[in-house]
C-alpha cells in the first residue's frame, strides 16, 4: 500500500506538518521523514509511472528509471544525514522548508513533464532560500534576496521555453530536447543558471557561505545537482557543455586560492567539480555520462561532508575565516578526522569515492581524444586538491594556532558527519556497488596500478607545490577581504544603473515639476489676474473719455477691477436667464 | 605598491556580527599537542619529502628496459605520448598548483577589496 506513494509526498506532505510540531518532536520527525521516505522509494518499481490529465495536457507526475531512481537515493540518503546533522535547529520555519526542499529535489527528479519539472523547480528555489534567510542577519537576507532572484530568473527562461517546446512539438515530455529549438535554448539556459555555469555562477559563492550551518548542508546536497539530473536528462551529448564545464572546472580554482571564508572556499570547489559533471554530459557517451552521475552522486557525499565540518567549525567558534581559525584540532579533533576524509575524497585519493568516479570522465574525455580537455581536467583535478583538500583543513584546523579553544562538535553533528565519512570510504573501496545502480552500460575499473600510481603521484606534487611555496613564504596569506566577481556587475553595477536612472529620469521629473509650477503659478497669477486688469484698463480709458477727473478716474477703474477680481457683479438677470435655459433644454429633451 | 598584508582590508570589529548560539569558547587548558613539538612538524616533512621521492622514482618500473610493468595509456597510441614519459604526473601536478598559486596572487592584486566593499 504505501509503495505506491508517489516518493516526494512523505517529504512535501511531513514538511507542511512540520510547522505545526513542538520543538523536540519536530527535530525527531524530520529525521524520520527521509527515512519513511527512502523506505518507500525502495518499494517503488522501475517503470513506475503515474499519468495525470490535467486542463488537457498529459502530465507524468511520476516517472521512475534509472536515471531518476538514483538521484532520488541520492537526495534521501543526503536527507537523512542533513537531518541528523541539524538536530540542534529550532527554527520551525529553517526545518520545515529543509524537508520541502528535500522533497521537492526529489520530485523534480521524478517529473516525468517538463510542467511538472518546472513546478518543483520554483518550489526548490522557494524552499531553499530559507536555509539562507534562517542566519537571520542582513548579510544573509542580502544575499538569500540576490539568490531569490537569479532562480526566479532561471525558473522564468525555463517556462517561456517550455511554452515555446509545447507549440513546436505538442508534448511536454521531459527526455532529450537538444539546442536546436530556440524553446530547447531557453531551457538550457534556465537549467545552467542552477548548474552555476560561468557569469551566472555566482549565487552559488553568494548564498552558501551566508546560510546557516545546516543551511548549507541542504543547499550543496539538492539544488545544483538537480540541475545537473535535468542536463544529463536533456542535454546529454550537446558539445558546448565539453567547453563550458571544462571552464567552470578551471576558473573557480583561482578564486578560492585567495578567497578566505572557508565555506566560499567549499563552494567555488563545488562550481569545479559540477565542470566535470558537465565535461561528462558534454561528451555524452555511456562511460562519461555514468560519470558524470557517479560524480554528482558522490559529490553530494563528500562535499556535504566538508560543508559539515566548517558548519561545525562555525557553530563552535563563531568564526568561518581562514585568517582567524587556525589550530582547532586540539578541540575538534573528530571534527578534523571527518574533515580529512572528505578533503580525500575530493581530491580523488585511491580509496576514497571522488577516486572512482573523477577519473571516468577523465578517460571518457581521453577515449574521444580531446587532449585539451583532459589537460583541463586533470589541471583542475591537481587544483582540487589544492584548495579544497589541503586548504580548507589545513587553515581551519592546524596552520599558526590562532589561541581558540572550544568544544568538539556536538553528538548528532560528529555521527552525520561519521555517516558521511563511512559512506565517502565506502564507495572509494567498492564501488562496484555505485557502478551497479548507474544507469547507462559501460565497463569501468579504476583501480589499476597505473591509475592508482600516477594520481598519487599529481596529488602529492600538488602537495608539495603547497609545502614548499608555504615554506618559501610564497603562498598568499588569508585575508579578510573581499573578491570581485562576476556579481560585481549587478551589485556595484546595478547601483550603478540606478544612479544614473536616478540622475536622468528623477532630473527630468524635477525639471518638468519646476516647468509646470512656474507654468500654473503665472497663470493663476498674472493670467489669472488679467481680466480685472483689463477691465481696469478698458474702465480707465472710458472715463478719460467721459472727462472725469484723475483721481476719481483711477478710484473708480480700481474698484471696477476689484469687483472684478471679486466676481462682485450684479449677476442676478443673466443668472435667471441661465436657468430658465437649462430648465427649457431640459423640458425640451424629455419629451 | 602597497604590499598585501599592510592593506587594511578587514572590517571594524564594531560591525562584525553577534556571537551566534552554540559557541564555545574556552581557557587554554596548557595541555601539549601534537605539533606544538617543531621537532613533530619537521619529521613530517621530511617524511613528506621522502614520500615524493619514492613516488618518483616508482615511474622507472615502467621504464622499458628498466622495470617489468608497462603503462596502461589513457589515450590511443601516439595521441599524447608525455603521458608516458617518467614523472609526468608528477610535474604536471608541481608545475599546475605553482602556476596557480602565482596566477592566483596576480588576480588579487586586480580583484580583492576592502572587505565591507559592498556594504559601502
């Protein structure tokens, strides 16, 4: 019975009850959630679809293959541990829209329509700002705003171009949709602004290291790579995806070199890695799509698993800045342990899961011989482990002791955090289990001697670029400041638009203000003032005629004038003649 | 040019935000750690060093005439043979994080700010 429950509604359906629990119980009812719900989405069929009619169209809420299966595990599993990890959150409103997110994640992967899809991907855009907004503080509700708006905008380009999809072709059906159609253009569009592609990445390094601990957790784990299903979805094998993401795996790198806030730091890292996500889907054959999936999958692992250990950090210490954290793994050693792990697992150590499913994309890229691009990768892989593996443990939790002593990470975080780590190491020793659940059929073995011996090699030369530039004194201190990016445009820019705006049109709307008074001013003044006048004049001129004196001339031309002015005439006769008028007219037409 | 770290780049503490809950400060407890020890961090780099230097020198096994393991080439034959030359993995890795690093210190003296740069 519960098996034909539709996967997201335990999520969307418990989220809405969530507002409505007390305190404790609420905490203990959203781990439960993903939990039911990952119980319920094992019971579901492949195959299983779930056709709606509705105002005419035929809508598939539900599609279940391979494809979607997995992404769906992948959110609940990322769920449950997000859950767990913020067990210590009281916020009703932060926990509610954290399982609503995490539902609507998953029904968008589950949309079998591109209605269906869209309506989960404003629901994703809604529900997740909140994990940004819950910091509650003005840096966040900034940049929560900022975030609001780039999805609204993806959300837009994706309904205008499935309005256009529906007229060119009459299906909504979400499968391969290609950019030949202006309709398929537009929808690109909208998926690569949530995929953080270069110029519109920057939402990303925005919001994320603005949310709150757990708030971050959620938003690495969901929103991006739902966009990343959706590419793979419909856009699988598009060429321009190869260049695209073999930029996004390059250019983030240099910024996190020098960005201080650690978790900016995670998140230029997470633009990286979705460029090997990209890369793959670019290439489009079996071997590079799996790849492309498998890394999304364990990206969502690792990377949650480091987001989680700055989230610790930041929750003990108060703290999140390279430049002010420093010796932490005296207090915070389990925290450190789980940190390192996660930083292997990203830089693709053998036996750690980033090794088995960085290095697919890397080969697909090599089987069609794309040498440009396979140096790309692996000068970005080498920068992975730059900034993300040795970077972000190493100024958090050893570098120059910065005196801070605190507490380990609480219970619940250290065991999502341990949950992570063992599933990280999990699928880095077998991951013939991850390679059993992808969706396309293609024979891959990482682990031979020649993998396994040239990445250790490009890691530890990585490494020792990083000790020896450190011992040089090369390596570029952490500083608190702040780098430009592409959102310099609409933030600096912007006000920059609306200086201008304000000087034109507001300059404008002062000049015409001015205009117009002077205008009403002289009219109701010396236009207003001017039949007095003239019959003064005319009264002057009369009595000169008439001979009268001077003074008694000008006397009785003022009075005339004032009388004027005074409306003082006696009016009476032309009055009644005006009313015994209107009264004719009136007798006159109701006949 | 001002060097980077005279720069005054960080905010006034006055605007920094409030302690959020869950913060844990405490006394030093004077306890010893593991790389308080000079003598701790220097034997881990050396090990380190010693580590790079074996990795390298694993690259002769391959070396035809030398070792008895051949090289599982990523690409076709005669597409990018340096993939096969001793230590290219090696000096790409050393060679691309010192490019970056020294590519990255040039990009901040173009983009970094003050870091209340936005909120002026």
């Amino acid at each position: 019975m519960i098996a034909e429950l539709h996967p997201a509604a335990i999520l969307v359906v418990g989220g809405v009850l969530a507002f409505f629990l007390p305190g404790r119980l609420r905490q203990v009812w959203c781990v439960g959630l993903p939990v039911l719900g990952l119980v319920n989405m094992l019971g579901v069929q492949h195959g299983a679809t779930a056709p709606v009619e509705f105002m005419g169209h035929h809508l598939e809420w539900l599609r279940v293959d391979k494809l979607s299966w997995l992404f769906g595990l992948l959110f609940h599993i990322a769920a449950v541990i997000a859950a767990i990890y913020s067990l210590h959150v009281k916020d009703r409103v932060q926990l509610g829209t954290a399982m609503l997110y995490a539902g609507s994640a998953v029904g968008a992967v589950f949309a079998g329509d591109l209605l269906t899809l869209f309506v989960f991907w404003e629901l994703l855009a809604v529900t997740s700002v909140f994990q940004v907004w819950g910091r509650r503080n003005p840096a966040a509700l900034g940049a929560g705003l900022r975030y609001l708006l780039v999805h609204v905008a993806s959300g837009l380009l994706v309904l205008i171009g499935l309005a256009m999809h529906y007229r060119a072709t009459g299906s909504l059906a979400f499968g391969h949709l290609g950019l030949e159609s202006e309709g398929g253009l537009l929808i690109f569009m909208g998926f690569g602004i949530k995929c953080a592609f270069p110029l519109v990445h920057t939402w990303l390094v925005d919001a994320y290291p603005a949310a709150t601990p757990s708030g971050a957790l959620y938003l690495c784990s969901f929103t991006t790579k739902v966009a990343v299903y959706a590419m793979a979805r419909g856009f699988a094998g598009e060429g321009v995806l190869i260049g695209i993401g073999a930029l996004m795996a390059m250019f983030p790198i240099f910024y996190a070199v020098i960005e201080n806030d650690l978790r900016r730091v995670l998140g230029y890292s997470m633009i990286n890695q979705i460029g090997f996500m990209m890369v793959g889907i670019g290439i489009g054959t079996p071997l590079a799509l799996n790849g492309a999936v498998a890394h999304a999958f364990n990206d969502v692992l690792f990377k949650g698993l480091l987001f989680m250990s700055m989230g610790a950090v930041l929750y003990r210490t108060g703290k999140i800045n390279g430049s002010d954290l420093g010796g932490l793994y005296k207090s915070m050693p389990w925290t450190a342990g789980f940190c390192m792990v996660g930083a292997a697992s990203i830089s693709a150590f053998p036996l750690f899961s980033g090794f088995v499913s960085k290095s697919m994309v890397m080969s697909a890229a090599a089987d069609g011989g794309m040498v440009w691009v396979w140096l790309a990768l692996l000068f970005a892989a080498a920068g992975v482990f730059h900034h993300a593996g040795i970077k972000i443990p190493f100024f958090a939790f050893f570098a120059h002791d910065s005196g801070i002593r605190t507490k380990e990470a609480p219970w619940h975080m250290l065991l999502a955090m341990g949950l992570g780590a063992a599933l990280c190491i999990g699928i880095g020793c077998f991951p013939q289990v991850l390679y059993g659940l992808l969706p396309w059929e293609a024979d891959y073995h990482p682990y031979t001697i020649t993998h396994v011996l040239s990445q250790t090699q490009l890691l530890f030369f990585s490494a020792l670029a990083f000790v020896s530039l450190m011992l040089l004194k090369i390596y570029p201190p952490e500083l608190r400041s702040v780098n430009l990016d592409a959102d310099w445009f609409w933030r600096k820019g912007g006000a920059g638009v609306l200086r201008a705006v304000d000087v034109c049109f507001n300059g404008l709307n002062r000049w015409a203000h001015a205009g117009m008074m002077r205008t009403v001013a002289w009219v109701s003044g010396w236009g207003g003032d001017a039949p007095a006048r003239l019959v003064g004049r005319a009264a002057g001129g009369w009595y000169r005629l008439q001979g009268v004196a001077p003074a008694a001339r000008e006397e009785r031309a003022a009075r005339l004038a004032q009388r004027c002015r005074d409306g003082g005439f006696r009016v009476g006769l032309m009055a009644g003649a005006a009313v015994l008028m209107v009264a004719a007219g009136i007798l006159w037409f109701r006949r | 040019m001002i060097p980077e770290t005279e720069k005054p780049m960080a905010k006034p503490a006055a605007e920094s935000d409030p302690p959020e809950e869950g913060v844990v400060l405490l006394a030093d407890s004077g306890r010893r750690h593991l790389f308080d020890n000079p003598a701790n961090v220097k034997r881990l780099i050396r090990g380190f060093w010693v580590a790079c230097g074996l990795l390298l020198a694993l690259d002769l096994l391959f070396l035809p005439g030398v070792g008895p393991l051949h090289k599982h080439m990523s690409f076709a034959e005669g597409v990018l043979d340096a993939e096969d030359w001793p230590g290219f993995f090696c000096f790409y890795g050393l060679g691309a994080c010192v490019a970056l690093v020294l590519l990255a210190k040039l990009l901040r003296k173009v983009i970094m700010r003050r870091e209340d740069y936005y909120d002026r």
